[in-house]
C-alpha cells in the first residue's frame, strides 16, 4: 500500500493505495501531477523511516511520498 501525505499550513493531508486499485492510482497520479504544478516539492521514502529523496514522477510502487511547499526567501 502507498501512502501521499500533503504538509502545509492547514495540517497534513493524506491518500492512499494499493497498486492494484486503479481507481485509487489514478486520483493519487492526478494528485501528484496537480501539486508539482502548483510548484511543491515531493520527496519518496527510500530507506528507512528518515531516508527520503526528491522525485518529479509519480512511482505506484512507493511506499510513503511526502509533499512540502519550497522554502521562500524574503
């Protein structure tokens, strides 16, 4: 089962799936595509609990990707 947890300000948002419901894989895609264009970053566990890095496509085989907006410099 895949799990998407979408952090910001109002809390954490999360979706899931399993690889053989195709009705969940397509939502998660289409949310995945839609917060890359929104200009957030995901990152895919890799590892262990803490080992993450930075993907740009959606994989239905990950096990956690976690979305965060970039930082901004003022």
């Amino acid at each position: 089962m895949g799990l998407m947890r979408v952090l910001d300000h109002t809390g954490d948002l999360t979706v899931d799936w399993e690889p053989s419901d195709v009705n969940a894989l397509k939502k998660a895609r289409e949310l995945f595509d839609q917060l890359g264009q929104q200009g957030r970053v995901a990152f895919q566990r890799t590892g262990g609990t803490r080992e993450f890095e930075r993907v740009e496509h959606f994989d239905a085989a990950a096990a956690e990707i976690i979305w965060i907006r970039p930082i901004q410099g003022g």
